[in-house]
C-alpha cells in the first residue's frame, strides 16, 4: 500500500486547497518514513560515510572509521561510564535522567541534558547540532530515529557507530581519529586513563582539551576512569561483550 502510495499520481482539481495539502503532506510523511527506515536498516550493516555535523563544521573533519573489535574496551566502558551507565538496559531513554534534567533546567538557567548513548548517535548520524528554534524540531526527530537504531540495531552496533562518528575534539570526529591526535596511537591501545580523558570531553570537545586536561576535564576523567572497572565489574557492558 505505501509503495503504491508514493507512485506519481494526479490530483483531481475538483478537490479543495485542504485536501490537497493534506495529500502532498501525507506523501511526504510517507516518503520520511520510507527512506529514514531504509537509511537505518542500511548503517546496521555498513559505515556511516558522513554526517551534517562533519560537512557543516568550519574546522573541516578527520574520521577514520574503525571496527569496534579494533578500539579498547577501555573506551567503551569510558563512554558507559561518562555518558550513559544505563546504556545495556534502557530502550534509548533514561527517563530518570530526562526528568532529572527537565527539574534542573526549570531551576536554573543552564541546560543540562539527559540524553543517551542512543540518542546522541541518532542525533550525530541522521541530524544537526545547534540551538534555536529547530532544536525543538530535531528533538522530535531524534526521539523517532532513537526508536529506529534500538528496535533495529544491536547495542553493539549503537555502540560501535557511536564510537566513529562522535566528535573527540576540534574537528575531529571518531575514538580512532581521537586516540591518533591526543596519543599518537591507536584506539586499540588506550590505556584507562586515556580514554577516559577522551570520554570525558564528548559533551563538549570543542572546549575541553585532553591533552594538558585541567580543571573539571581533568577530575571529571580521573572519575570516569575510576568508574571503568565498576562498568566491567558490574556487567554494565554485556551487551556489548557478550
């Protein structure tokens, strides 16, 4: 039905403006849905080749797409611990943190976010950074595609795009392009305290430095650090080494 929906047909003029909105509105909702699920079944199998973030950012992009089984284990359990200890075991939404984070903004005027693992890769892959009145609109489709890559992606795979397609510093994007730039060496090699330093400036890697970390970068990386063994202690990581 829906293809036979999206084949080129007429609308007759006898219809009003209404129903022919609403037509051409429907065939474009369709035409979303199709492709947005088309999109995410093809990136459960192959790289992401780019995304808006990368071709919007002044600073211009380095990647080097990297394999999950060639990056530390180190780094996944650093971005566990510093980004989404719930990773294994929500459906994409830590409704605790959400309304944690909604109390906080309503008492201050900083926004904090609540968002996941799963949220930020769909955010990161699919959309656009940036504040504004379209933050509103990407929060809608952020939430839609989160729903997508969970219902059609293993958590490993949320995981290992996550790691290739998150910006690690100034226009550098990715654990490997990351672990090349700070430690001269590759994401397979970090040792816990490195990527713990590079976990600990994803929310912000165009303002937290990890090299010479300082300040709230440095203490905020010594405790993801030491949080990387209660990950692996506790399973918090399973379903991505099962």
């Amino acid at each position: 039905m829906a293809l036979a929906f999206l084949k080129p047909s007429r609308v007759s003029k006898s219809h009003g403006p209404a129903f022919r909105i609403g037509w051409f509105v429907g065939r474009l909702i369709v035409w979303f849905l199709a492709l947005s699920v088309g999109f995410t079944l093809l990136y459960r199998f192959v790289p992401v080749p780019v995304t808006i973030t990368m071709l919007t950012d002044p600073n211009g992009f380095t990647r080097d797409w990297t394999s999950l089984s060639e990056i530390d284990r180190d780094m996944v359990d650093a971005a566990i611990a510093g980004e989404d200890g719930k990773f294994c075991t929500h459906d994409g939404f830590d409704r605790a943190a959400i309304e944690t984070a909604i109390a906080k903004n309503a008492r201050g005027n900083r926004l904090r976010g609540g968002s996941t693992i799963s949220q930020q890769t769909a955010k990161n892959v699919f959309l656009w950074q940036g504040t504004g009145w379209s933050r509103y609109l990407r929060k809608g489709l952020e939430a839609w595609f989160t729903v997508l890559i969970e219902q059609l992606w293993p958590k490993r795979r949320i995981m290992e795009v996550y790691l290739n397609v998150a910006e690690t510093g100034i226009g550098t994007y990715g654990a490997e392009s990351g672990a090349q730039r700070y430690y001269n060496r590759s994401a397979a090699s970090l040792s816990p305290v490195e990527a713990a330093r590079i976990a600990a400036a994803l929310p912000a890697p165009k303002r937290r430095a990890v090299n010479g970390a300082s300040g709230f970068t440095r203490r905020h990386g010594n405790a993801i650090a030491a949080r990387i063994g209660v990950v692996r202690r506790d399973g918090l990581d399973a379903c991505v080494y099962k």
